[in-house]
C-alpha cells in the first residue's frame, strides 16, 4: 500500500514540477514533425508510411527517451536526502525499496503516458495522410514497449546516481555525462574501433555483443526493420542480425532489472 | 509503561564517540527535555532511536521493540531539527500523504491542520509558507494518529512566542494523552515550567538526568537574594548580610539552599527597614551551564 502512497504524491510532484507537460511536449512535438516531414520524401516508396514513421521515431527516441528518464529520476533520492524529508519518510512503516518502487511506478507512468501520446499522435498523422487501410501497427506498439523498457534502464540509472551523490546539483550533472556516453560517445567509440580494426575479429565476434550491450544500441536495432535496412537504416542494421532479436529483448529487458537492483543496494547503504 | 528505555548506549564512528554509555527512561505521559550544547550526542541518540543510525552497543527499546522495527515506526511521532518539504506539495497534501503513510485516515490530518493554525493556507503550496508555518506542518506531522512515543529535535526554532506557546499546549495535550515526550531545545527558558524531567548530555555523556528541583538540590548553586530597605539603611543592612549594594537601596546577596531560611529570618530580623524581599532560585541557564560546562572542564 505504502508504495502506492508514494508512487501517488510522486505524481502530484511531477505533475506540478511539469515534468509531465514537458515530457509530452517534447515527445508530441518531434514525433508530429517526424511523421509529418518524414514521410514527405518517401511518399511514392512502397515501404509502410507506418514503418518509416516508427524508424524515425526510433532514432529519436534514442536521445530522447534516456533523458527524459534521467531528468525524472536524477532528484528522486537526493532531493529528499538535501530537504531532510528522506530520513523523516524513513521514520514512518515504509521501508527503503518501497520508496524507491513507489517512484519508479510514477515516473514509469509519466514516461508511458509521454509515449503513448507521442506514438498515438504519429499513428493519427500516418492515418489522417493515408487513411487506415494497410497499416500494419505491430512496429507502433514494439517501440511503445521497448521506449518503455529503456526509459526504465535510465530511470534507474538515475535513481542509482541519486542513491550515490545524495546532492542533486551533483547528481544532474553525472546524469548528463551519463547520457552523453551513452547514447553518443559509446556509438562513436564503437565506431572508431570498426574503422581501426577494419573489418577484423573484431567487427565480427567482440563488436555485436558490445553493441547490444547498450540498451540504447539494443532499443534502436530492435526497432530498425530487418527488411528496410537497405532502404532506410544504416550498416548497424547487418551487425545486429549476430546478437539476435532474443540478445536485443534480454539486454533491453535486463539493464532495468541490474540498475533498479543497483539502485535499491544504493539506497540501502544511506546511513542518515 | 515504559515508552523509551535507553540501556547503557554507545555510538562510535571510527575512533571519534559521540555517545557513551547513556541511560534513559521515558514514561508514558511524560514529559522530558533533552538539552545539550551542539555536537553533544542528542541527534545522534534521537537518530539512533527511529532506528536510523545503527547503534555501536547497548540497546535501545521503543515500546519493547528494537528501533526501526515496523511497530516501533508506526507508534513514533519525529520532529527534525530542520524539516523543508517539497515545495509543490500543498500542506494539506502533504499532511494526508503522512496520514495514509501511518495508515490513518486523511479526516485526522485536516483535523491536525486546523489545531496548528494552518487551516487557511492548508491548500497552498508549501513554497509560499514561512519558516514558522512549516515548522507547524511538521509539528502537525510528528503528532499524526497520536504517536506513544514523540521526539521533537529543537522544535520552536523559528517559532513566534504566540506560536511556541501554542505548541507547548500541543505537548501537554499529547502527554495528557499517554504519549511519552522526548524534546530537544536550546530556548532554556521556555523549558523550565513545560517539562517534567530534564537530562542534559555533554560529549555524548548524559551528565543529569532528573526534575528541575532535583537537579537544583545536586547542583548547590546558590540562590540570589535581592533586598530593598529604605534609603537611609542600605548600607547597615548590606554590612550585616554581607551582600553587595546594587543602587540606593538595593541589596544582592547569594546563600546555599540550606541557609535560604536561616538568611530570610535574619532578613525579617530587621524589621520596617526592610521593604521588599526577592527570592530567585537558579535558572535553568545556570544549572544548565554548571551541568554541561562544569562537567566538560573537569573531563
């Protein structure tokens, strides 16, 4: 019960801190203007209006989706730990997980909720320009699902650098830096070693499993069309088929598993 | 019943002890005033109490339980020393989600806010409160569903006179109720007359521990006496006593618990000069500062 309790007033939080209204905002915004400007160019292409919508999606969510689970998650525990409020909860019968999944269910709620408005809104768009008929949406609820899982992956990634700086000032930059990595500098890392190793061992055997490591990586192969790669996707597409769709599923599905356990051994060792 | 048994507690961090070897007993319905300078060991030992910091040896029970424990949390009330909650949250929000917390019901937080005056800002939001309203919520807070056991860490800091007064008739209610009062507060004086037992801690030692009148008796300090004759006797009677002359006709003397009367009947001895007698045992400042600092030096 106590979760729900908190998970509630987290709501309320976000809500008033309009971390809802930004988040939707956000995801509306560019998910109207991909649908709307991506189909332009392909109009006369016999790929899926649907397909080319969720592929840009897709590549937008990958920024998109991690940094709005860090900027949701980033003050969760310090925040409280800097107000005090964090020792006072503690004194009530609530135990430390049961705030750490209370919060994780709201914020969880207001990535779904930002989601779902974004995807809906592309499929309207996609069904407003080319009437219903042949519009497979398997690749719509996919990316709902995965943007999900990999909004949590970051979620708890934020809650774990919460748990570990305890100041949020701290905590919102190691965030940032967090996000940078991953879904920037881990691909040109990734990159960069492709070009020196120039197709050796290591473009075949190390370099898929590294990719798929990444949720972010994991989230944007799953999502990429294994039969539109040639038309729309780039080369990671063919380095994704060696790691496989179940490698892609479980390192997506796992990363919120590891951090929100991470997360909940940090928020254990906070002695107040 | 015994609210709070305190047994023979230690709390070390590395080499550094914050508190040694404390005993402390609080009743149900009373009322006791934890004082001590800052870094003397009271929020470390209040901490340890909600069963937040794990304690080094000896023990402590909250109603027979271990602290932290669920029972012991739902029948504690606490105050922090310097509370802020979260500034989007209305009070009566805020107040309501510690109800359900405590599972009771959301009526008795509404009911909370109207006993500590908020009940006109109670749909603000927090960010607009003063320091003073608050401290109301969470005094509010701390007393919700009738804790057995309340600590209370400096609660009148940043509290108006009318407002401390108020809370202090909150405390008395609470004890008058059942509940066992523990209350940290560097504002001595409000002290004297609102509580009924007083243990002071000095380098995580808990020097005293016993009521006003005791701690008086232990301590030996002496009374001041303050005598007013006529003009033209001061000096006569300021030679007989032995006391010093404050003004025209003022006289200050000090004499031991013991003498007091011995000292008021050679006061009256003198008759028409005298005309007006003033008896001030030690304040709490006094015995406050000969407990803490006394100790500190002879350490």
């Amino acid at each position: 019960m106590s979760v729900f309790t908190i998970s509630a007033l987290e709501l309320i939080i976000a809500r008033r801190n309009m971390w809802v209204a930004t988040s939707v905002i956000l995801m509306g915004l560019f998910t109207a203007v991909l649908t709307l400007a991506g189909g332009a160019p392909t109009g006369t292409l016999s790929v899926d209006p649907l397909t080319i919508a969720t592929t840009s999606i897709t590549t937008l969510s990958v920024y998109l989706i991690p940094l709005i689970g860090l900027l949701l998650s980033f003050d969760a525990i310090a925040g409280e730990a800097e107000r005090g409020t964090l020792a006072l909860n503690l004194t009530y019968p609530v135990s430390r997980i049961e705030i750490l999944i209370g919060k994780f269910l709201a914020h969880l709620a207001v990535l779904a909720f930002a989601i779902g408005v974004g995807l809906g809104l592309a499929a309207l768009l996609t069904i407003w320009q080319y009437g219903p008929a042949d519009l497979s949406f398997t690749p719509l609820v996919k990316l709902f699902f995965t943007s999900l899982a990999l909004g949590a992956a970051f979620l708890g990634i934020g809650y774990l650098v919460s748990c570990l700086v305890r100041q949020t000032g701290a905590a919102s930059g190691i965030v940032i830096i967090i996000w940078l990595v991953c879904v920037v500098l881990y691909d040109l890392g990734l990159l960069g070693a492709l070009v020196a190793d120039d197709g050796g061992s290591f473009t075949k055997t190390i370099f898929p499993w590294l990719l798929v490591a990444n949720p972010a990586d994991a989230f944007r192969l799953i999502n990429t069309p294994v039969a539109s790669v040639s038309v729309l996707a780039s080369g990671i597409g063919a380095a994704g088929g060696a790691s496989g769709l179940a490698g892609q599923l479980t390192s997506l599905l796992i990363w919120p598993v590891i951090t929100l356990f991470l997360a909940w051994l940090a928020i254990r060792r906070i002695e107040l | 019943m015994t609210a709070l048994m305190i047994d023979n507690v230690y709390k070390h961090y590395g080499a550094l002890k914050t508190v040694c070897g404390v005993n402390l007993k609080v009743q149900a319905g009373e009322r006791v005033a934890l004082l001590g300078h800052n870094g003397a060991g009271k929020t470390t030992l209040i901490r340890m109490i909600l069963g937040l910091t794990p304690i080094s040896s000896g023990s402590i029970k909250v109603l027979g339980t271990v602290p932290g424990s669920r029972l012991a949390r739902q029948s504690i009330g606490f105050l922090p020393e310097s509370v802020a909650f979260h500034g989007a949250l209305s009070g009566r929000e805020q107040l309501r989600h510690f109800a359900r917390l405590k599972s009771i019901t959301p009526r008795m937080a509404d009911d909370l806010l109207d006993r500590v005056g908020l009940s006109d800002a109670a749909d603000r939001k927090i960010r607009t409160y003063s320091k003073g309203m608050r401290q109301r919520i969470g005094l509010a807070q701390a007393v919700l569903g009738k804790p057995k056991l309340a600590l209370l860490d400096e609660p009148t800091s940043g509290l108006d006179p009318i407002s401390r007064h108020e809370f202090y008739d909150i405390v008395r209610d609470l004890a008058n109720a059942g509940t066992a009062v523990l209350l940290s507060s560097h504002a001595l004086t409000e002290l004297e007359t609102r509580t009924d037992r007083i243990a002071i801690m000095s380098k995580g030692k808990l020097v005293a521990n016993a009521n006003l009148e005791q701690l008086r008796q232990n301590a030996r300090l002496p009374i001041n006496v303050k005598v007013t004759t006529t003009p033209d006797h001061a000096d006569r009677v300021a030679h007989e006593l032995g006391g010093t002359r404050v003004n025209g006709q003022s006289i200050s003397l000090t004499c031991l618990q013991n003498e007091k009367v011995a000292v008021l009947g050679q006061i009256t001895a003198f008759g028409e000069v005298i005309k007006d007698v003033d008896v001030t045992p030690s304040s709490l400042e006094q015995l406050y500062r000969h407990y803490s600092v006394d100790n500190q030096e002879g350490m």
